[in-house]
C-alpha cells in the first residue's frame, strides 16, 4: 500500500501513481483564492476531498482518505 501526505505543494511534488490518476473529473486539485493568491485547498477523489495534512492512501486499485 503506498501513501502519501498531502502538502501545499503536491500539485507540484505529488507522486507518479497520483499524477497519473488525475483526469480532472473523479480526482483533481482544489484550490482558493485569498486576496487575489490562489492556494491549494486539497484533493478531491470521488465526493471526498483529502485536505493538507491528510493522507491519501492507494492499494492498487483503489485511492482512499485518511483523515489526520
């Protein structure tokens, strides 16, 4: 089972078996904007968004949240 802890740079530092998965529909980046600076927010898989801290979980199959 390979992890990975989400930071504020993993659109930029993410591993190769998540940058591969994101198609930008099921899994994709989530940002906001404060005082016109856009942050990221976290990761969005499916209906649940993993946010900084959090890790993101990948068993083979599938990409699960875990919750700090």
């Amino acid at each position: 089972m390979k992890s990975y802890t989400v930071t504020r740079d993993a659109d930029m530092l993410a591993p190769e078996w998540l940058t591969v998965r994101i198609n930008y529909t099921t899994i994709k980046f989530v940002y906001r904007i404060i005082d016109g600076h856009e942050t990221l927010k976290g990761v969005r898989i499916g209906e649940d968004v993993a946010e900084i801290g959090d890790k993101i979980l990948f068993d083979g199959k599938r990409l699960s949240v875990e919750r700090r």
